[in-house]
C-alpha cells in the first residue's frame, strides 16, 4: 500500500537504522509497501526510514533491474566514479551533483533471510548508494554541507 513520504526536517531520516531480525509477514509488507510508494511517487529508489520505518530495507528500480536489499553493507566500491544530479523524493526540489562509484558489492539479506552478495553497476548502483545512504542517517543535502565545509 502506498505510504506517505517522510520529509526532511523529521528525525527518522537522520538517524542510523536498526537491522531487520523478524523475517516475517511484516517484513514483506513493508517491501510490499516500499514498491508501492516508489512506484506512484515516480521514483528510483526508496529506503525504509523515508516511509517512518527506521529499519535496514531499501529497494529499488531502474527499469527492468529491481533490488531488494536487506541489512545491507556495501563491501567494495570502484575507484572510479561518476559525478551526477541527484533529487531525493525526501527533498522536493533539491538537486545536488554527487560523485558515486560506477559499480559496489553489496552483502545483504534477503526477505527469506538468506545471505547474498551481488554486484550492481551504473544508476542502479548509484541508486543502491542513494538508498544505503538514506539506512544510516545520510541525505544529499548533507555532500552539500560537507563540500562548503572542506
């Protein structure tokens, strides 16, 4: 079902997340529910917190690629990167140009608890840094304050 977006300025979206340890109905839901916001939001990418839930979930769809990702830890990362406008649908209106690597590993947890490692490239990794981001208290206007501040 389709959930609100939490906007800046609430707490949740600035907080680390906790890991997922129930494995269950709820658990689906709320992946249920993500896909559903992000779809009639129009969006990439969506996180947990963004939708009230301080939990470590995110998903994300970048055309026919999905990804559901649960506890996850990004595990590489490419030298190499791509600089890029990103929006947050958090953030209405704000677009800030951030560096991300072309590709990550990500070791996560699926929604039947299994242990995966996956490798994504290119706006889907860009998007999963996004959404990793969003699942430790991170937000695009915080590469903002840290570029004024360097």
């Amino acid at each position: 079902m389709k959930k609100p977006i939490v906007k800046v300025g609430d707490p949740v979206l600035t907080v680390a997340c906790d890991p997922v340890e129930k494995f269950d109905a709820n658990l689906v839901n709320l992946i249920e529910d993500l896909f559903d916001t992000l779809h009639y939001a129009k969006g990439l990418g969506l996180a947990a917190p963004q939708i009230g839930v301080p939990l470590q979930v995110c998903v994300a769809q970048v055309g026919w690629e999905s990804a559901v990702l649960i506890n996850p830890e990004v595990t590489y990362k490419t030298q190499k990167t791509w600089v890029a406008e990103e929006g947050c649908l958090s953030i209405p209106g704000l677009r800030v140009e951030i560096a991300r690597p072309l590709g990550i590993t990500v070791s996560y947890v699926d929604e039947r608890n299994n242990a995966k490692t996956d490798s994504y490239s290119g706006m889907l990794a860009r998007v999963l840094c996004h959404e990793i981001d969003h699942l430790n208290g991170k937000l695009i206007s915080d590469y903002v304050l840290e570029s004024v501040r360097t």
